[in-house]
C-alpha cells in the first residue's frame, strides 16, 4: 500500500548554532564535559505536487538576546535548496518555541499546521512560570495568534494526515504539544523529530534533554519515533551537528549548510 505513495526529498538545511558542553544537553550527565555544539535547522519536505516547510527559527533580533549565532535567515537557508518563503503555502510548526516559530512576515502566505495542545500551553497557566516561558518569544506567539485570526493556522489534535506520505504525530513532553512529522520517502519512512530528541544521544542512550515539560512524555516520544521510523538510520534529530555530517550534502555548494535526510546516511558510528 505504502508504494503507492508519493515519495519526497527532505532537506536539513542549518541557520544558527551556538557552542555548548555535554552536560547541557542531558539529564543524566555522564560527567565528560567536553564541547557538544548545538546547531539550529529548518526542515524542507519536497514533493512532485507541494513542498512543506518544517519550522520557521529566529531572527537576527532574538539571537542577539540570546547569544546565538545567527548564521543565516531561514529563508535565505530554504532559497538554497530552492524554497521561495515568500510563495510557501504549508508550514508544520513542530513546537512554539522560539527557535522554531519566527519569521513568519517571510511566509506570508503560508497555512501554519500546529498541535491544537501546543497553542493551549503557550498562551495558558504554565507560561506564568518564568522557567516554562523562557523558551518561548512573546512577539512570535503574538504572530501565530495574529495568524489565527487571519484564518491561516490548522490545528491537528494528535495525528493528521497532512499530504499523502506525510503524517503529523503528537508527542508532547519537550513542550506540551510538540509533534513529530513522519515522510514516506525512497528508503523509506523517515521521521524528522524535531525537539523529541535534539540529539540522537537523547534518544539512543534514553538521555532525555534537560529543557522539558514532561518527562514521562519524552520517554514515550523516543518510543513514538522508534515505532514510526523504518530504523534509527531514518531518525532525524533536531539539533544535532551529526546531521550534517552524517547526511549527503543537498550539493557541494551547501556542503555544512544542507543536508538530503531522505537519501541513506553516507557513514553512521
Ligand atoms: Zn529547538
């Protein structure tokens, strides 16, 4: 049944990174704290018929606050493998956090397909604690919340399917209503993770990461990704460097920059 379906390329294209220690990154630290970078994407899905944009990140503005280094715009990284923000009509938000949510005067015209969960968490009791709200960008949840009321936001409550070979997941526990995206491509079903786990250290040692709502439901989102992804070769994690170096390249042009997560790893120790 499954090979009816439409396959697509999927792209990992970095914006951002910032330098970080190991020990930030897990709950259960191993005590090696040694450098462990952080780098910081938008996700591309590419089919025959429509591409979906997975995410929209930050803004020069919000990495100054934050002391991130803002590399490049997510629509300067998506015009390099050939996505025109400007003419985009779907972008999934996995989460609301502010390096996932922003920029959106550059999609202007597109439909923002978010967990009806997520919505409820970032404008309701929790974000009264300063610990839950830091992540989050009141300017960018003031724009999803404008985009609402301009009729251009669909809310999926759990599993929806977006296009045929494209499924959105709920997951939860990094934020209440994180979602996980699984794509039907050419080796297979591949599930960009997102935040469900921003290293594969998170998920392939059980680790999970130390900015979480829930970690009960992170635990079941690394179970979540196992059950949907065809191996942990077609796990793409959210944060991880490794991406890049373990994906072919979109071209040699964006070597570093883009990655195609739809083709086999070329190496994975
Ligand atoms: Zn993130």
């Amino acid at each position: 049944m499954a090979n009816a379906l439409e396959t697509y390329e999927i792209y990992a294209v970095k914006y951002a990174q910032r330098d970080a220690f190991r020990a930030q990154h897990f709950i259960f630290s191993d005590a090696h704290d040694v450098p462990m970078p952080m780098d910081y994407f938008v996700w591309a899905i590419v089919g025959k018929k429509a591409s979906y944009v997975v995410d929209t990140g930050f803004d020069a503005k919000e990495a100054a606050k934050r002391k991130r280094e803002h590399v490049r715009t997510p629509a300067a990284a998506l015009r390099m493998v050939g996505i025109d923000a400007e003419k985009a009509e779907h972008v999934i938000l996995t989460h609301m956090h502010y390096d996932h949510c922003g920029n959106l005067d550059q999609f202007p015209k597109a439909k923002l397909y978010l967990q009806e969960r997520e919505m409820g968490f970032a404008t309701g009791r929790y974000m009264r604690e300063q610990v839950i709200r830091h992540s989050f960008s009141i300017d960018y949840v003031t724009d999803i919340v404008r985009a609402l009321y301009d009729d251009r936001v669909e809310f999926v409550s759990g599993v929806r399917e977006i296009a045929p070979g494209i499924t959105v997941h709920h997951v939860g526990g990094h934020t209440d209503g994180l979602q996980v995206i699984r794509v039907w491509t050419k080796r297979g079903w591949v599930v960009l993770a997102s935040d469900a786990t921003h290293f594969y250290d998170n998920i392939f040692r059980t680790n999970p990461f130390p900015i979480v709502f829930n970690v009960g439901h992170m635990l079941e989102g690394y179970r979540t990704i196992h059950a949907l992804a065809d191996s942990p070769q077609h796990v793409v994690a959210g944060h991880d460097p490794l991406v890049l170096a373990r994906f072919p390249a979109a071209s040699k042009e964006t070597q570093g920059i883009a990655a195609r997560v739809d083709l086999a790893p070329l190496h994975w120790e």
